[in-house]
C-alpha cells in the first residue's frame, strides 16, 4: 500500500488547502498532456509518468474526501500496528478515564452532536489513559451507549459485540490497543 501523503508530498495531518496545492503542482508536473515529448520517446518512460499521474490522481481524490481520508488514516494506523510491535498495553474501554467534551453548536450533519432545543450545548464522552512517556491515549470513538455514571454498567443482550481500536500515545510512538465491550450493534 503506497502512502498518499509522501506520493502528494505533505504530512499526515496535513490541512485540505496543503494537499490541494501540493496535488496541483505535481499534476501539472506530470500530466501527460503537459510533459514535452522527446524526440525518441522511451516507451518505459511514459508509462511510468502515466502511472505517476494515475498514482497522484488516487492519493488526490482519497485524501480530499473527508470521509475516504479518515479510512486511508485508518488503514495506515492498522498498517503500521502489524509493521511496529510498539504495544504498550491491552486496555477495556472501561479502564480508561471518562471526560465529558460539550460540542458547540455547528451544522455539521450530525444530529447526535446537535445542539439541545434550549440552546445548550450537547454532551459527547472521551476517554483517556496515561501513558508511560507521561503524554496520554485519547479515544474519542463510540462508546457504550447508556446514561449511567460508569461506562461499564449496560448489559442488555444486544450490546453483547466487542471490537478493537488502535489508539496512538500523543506524545511517543506507543500504541495501546482499546478493547469495547459492551458496544451497540
């Protein structure tokens, strides 16, 4: 798997405008309508610029879609946890400290993150556990689905899956794996 953000030469935590510039320099760089023809043409070489273009085109059209960029991002998280045994622990969802995150209103399409009708700003949890370096492991994903105090009380039937996040120190290159148990289908 090819890093898009090295092929579009920009860091992972790039910003939109960052990579749609870089993107359209090297577009113009090598698109095939704009390369100067030798006069031998060496056939390896073009294809070569084609699947430069081909590549560039693929990174572009994954990274500026929000959406397609946060999977690419999951995938390279995934991709370096089997390349890098950097596994500072097995954790369950529950171990980790509980932090309420109040969302402001914004009209981002999500009516979960909405606002309250009394002009209240609605409530999100995150969680956090402290790494060896001092820095700390944020996981701001799912979580168990109920209004109680701990986040491990719920026990109903349909809450019975469990799956696993990679979530990366933000301080050193450790990861910790999130066990949730408890999760909602």
């Amino acid at each position: 798997m090819s890093d898009f953000y090295e092929l579009l030469n920009v860091a992972a935590n790039a910003s939109f405008e960052e990579i749609k510039c870089n993107y359209k320099q090297l577009i113009l760089q090598c698109h095939p309508d704009k390369l100067h023809q030798l006069d031998d043409p060496n056939l390896t070489g073009e294809s070569t610029q084609n699947g430069d273009f081909n590549a560039i085109n693929v990174a572009w059209n994954t990274l500026k879609d929000p959406i397609k960029r946060k999977h690419y991002d999951a995938e390279l998280l995934q991709l370096k946890f089997q390349t890098h045994s950097n596994i500072y622990a097995h954790v369950q969802l529950e171990e980790m400290q509980r932090i309420q995150v109040e969302i402001e209103d914004e009209d981002d399409g999500d009516p979960e993150l909405k606002s309250t009708d009394k002009g209240q700003p609605a409530t999100m949890w995150s969680y956090a556990y402290d790494c060896r370096c001092g820095g700390q492991y944020l996981y701001e994903g799912p979580g168990p689905k109920d209004t109680d105090e701990s986040p491990a009380t719920s026990t109903s039937p349909a809450q019975s899956s469990s799956s696993e996040v990679i979530v990366e120190c933000n301080e050193c290159s450790l990861v910790i794996i999130v066990k949730q148990t408890g999760m909602e289908k």
